[in-house]
C-alpha cells in the first residue's frame, strides 16, 4: 500500500480553503472579469493548484 504524500495534501486543502469564497462568488455569478480578479488576487493558492501533481509527482 502506497503512502499518501502529506505535505501536497496540505498544500491543495489550504489552497481550496483560501480560494473557498471566490468559488462561492463565481458560482453566483461567473464572468471572465471575476475569474481574472480571483487570480490576481490569489496567485499562490493558484499556483499550488496548477502545480499539483507535480508536487504530488516530486513527494512520492
């Protein structure tokens, strides 16, 4: 059985957490502008998102 890599699950939970209010706000009501806003805001948890399975790839 394999081991879950703990510190890219981490990273991915509190990206998703940091990012929680914009997913709320763009289910409401989703427009290209507020998609550019939620990543001019947030660039890291962005960026921990995009990387992902590279970090998950480098931890295993």
């Amino acid at each position: 059985m394999r081991r879950v890599p703990l510190v890219p699950v981490v990273l991915v939970l509190l990206a998703l957490l940091e990012l929680r209010t914009e997913f709320l706000l763009l289910s409401d009501h989703f427009t290209l502008a507020a998609v550019i806003a939620a990543v001019r805001r947030h660039p890291l948890p962005i960026g921990v998102l995009v990387l992902a399975p590279e970090l998950f790839h480098r931890f295993r």
